[in-house]
C-alpha cells in the first residue's frame, strides 16, 4: 500500500504516560497546566494502539496488532484504530509523518 493509503503517525515527545490499575493515562505537556481537556484515560485497546504508534507503524501493522492481541475482525479493528487516531491528532498527541 501507498503512503497516502496506509499511513504512519508517531507519538508527539512530549507525552507522559502513566499505568494506574487497568487503565493507561496520556498526559500531554505542554500549554495551560491546567488544561486537562486531552487528558486520555485508555483501555486495554487504546493502549495498544498507543504502543504501536512508534513512526514506523503503519495503519495496516496497528491494526494487524489490535487483531492479534484481541478477539476481534479486521473491519472493527481498523474503525476503532481510524476513530482513535483521529482523537490523538485532534487533541496533538500524535502526527502523521
């Protein structure tokens, strides 16, 4: 696949994440210390998601992964890795590169 079809997005450097029971928290640094409007509490999916936007991922390997970790079909796996990599860019945790 192209590019252009199958994209690669890597995480912004200035991220913090934090394991707290089942749940992993992105914390973004930068702007208002007390703007937590793009603070992401992630389940089990969305977290391995996250680890798989390295900058040398592309779409298709973060969905590969999703399917290979949960019980899930492709068609799910790629609307939920579209849906919340588009939150991620919205809230500029993550790029396309």
């Amino acid at each position: 696949m192209s590019s252009m079809v199958d994209p690669v997005y890597r995480q912004q450097k200035r991220v913090v994440t934090r394991h707290v029971v089942d749940e992993t928290l992105l914390i973004p640094i930068h702007g208002a210390v007390d703007d937590m409007q793009h603070l992401f509490a992630m389940n089990s999916v969305a977290d391995c998601i996250w680890k798989t936007i390295d900058g040398e991922n592309r779409f298709s390997d973060i969905v590969d992964s999703v399917c290979a970790t949960f019980s899930v079909d492709r068609s799910e796996a790629a609307r939920d890795v579209k849906d919340f990599i588009e939150e991620l860019i919205a809230a500029n945790l993550i790029v396309r590169i």
